[in-house]
C-alpha cells in the first residue's frame, strides 16, 4: 500500500500548504495522476499518468468508448484505489464531462474530468 501521509498541494495557485492524509491524500494522489500525461516526464514510470489527452481531436464515440477504462487504467494504479465506477458522460459543446466514483481504501469519492473536444 503507498504511504498515505504527503505534502498538500494547491493545484490552483501552483503552492504545497501542508501536508495531507487519508481520504485527502488519495484524492490529491487521484487528481495529480489524471493531470499528469502519460508517458512525458522521465521522473514518473510508464505506469504513472493519464492518456485522456489521446482523446482530443478524435470521434465522440471513440471518446465514449475509450475514456472510462483510461481513467480507470489511470487511478487504479495506486494500489489504495480500489476501483472506478458509475461513469456518466455529457457532451456539452466544446468539451466532454465525465463524473465517476473513485473507490479506495480509505473511502469514495465524486471526481470529474472536463476535456476539450479539440474538434
């Protein structure tokens, strides 16, 4: 199990403020891995980081039928993260907004993913 106990972050003014831990950890650890794109820093492992960006520019259905299990792919390498589910998908002009459940070990949570169609 990955240590839970971490620096917080403030993903809106770019600062860490604390530390963090439990339930808080895992929801910052979630939101830093679907930020992170796959495969484009050497500091992380090929199996650190989100493809979701993949998606842009490419057909609603492949983006209906591809995003789930990369988001899921994404989170569930945490070993603390249990599982993703009940997945909801809304086309809303530009973007496509997917809500989900994050189940781990230390409780669920709502999360959403906004991306830019690109089209």
């Amino acid at each position: 199990m990955e240590p839970s106990l971490t620096l917080g972050l403030d993903f809106e003014r770019g600062r860490i403020f604390g530390e963090v831990d439990g339930l808080a950890a895992v929801q910052q650890a979630a939101k830093l891995a679907l930020e992170t794109p796959r495969f484009r820093h050497v500091i992380f492992s090929g199996e650190y980081g989100s493809e979701v960006d993949t998606l842009r520019g490419k057909h609603r259905d492949l983006i209906r039928g591809e995003l789930e299990r990369l988001i899921a792919e994404a989170l569930t390498q945490d070993d603390r993260i249990e599982g993703v589910e009940d997945f909801s998908l809304e086309f809303s002009g530009d973007e496509v907004i997917c809500q989900f459940t994050v189940v781990s070990a230390e409780g669920s949570f709502t999360m959403e993913r906004r991306m830019e169609l690109g089209v």
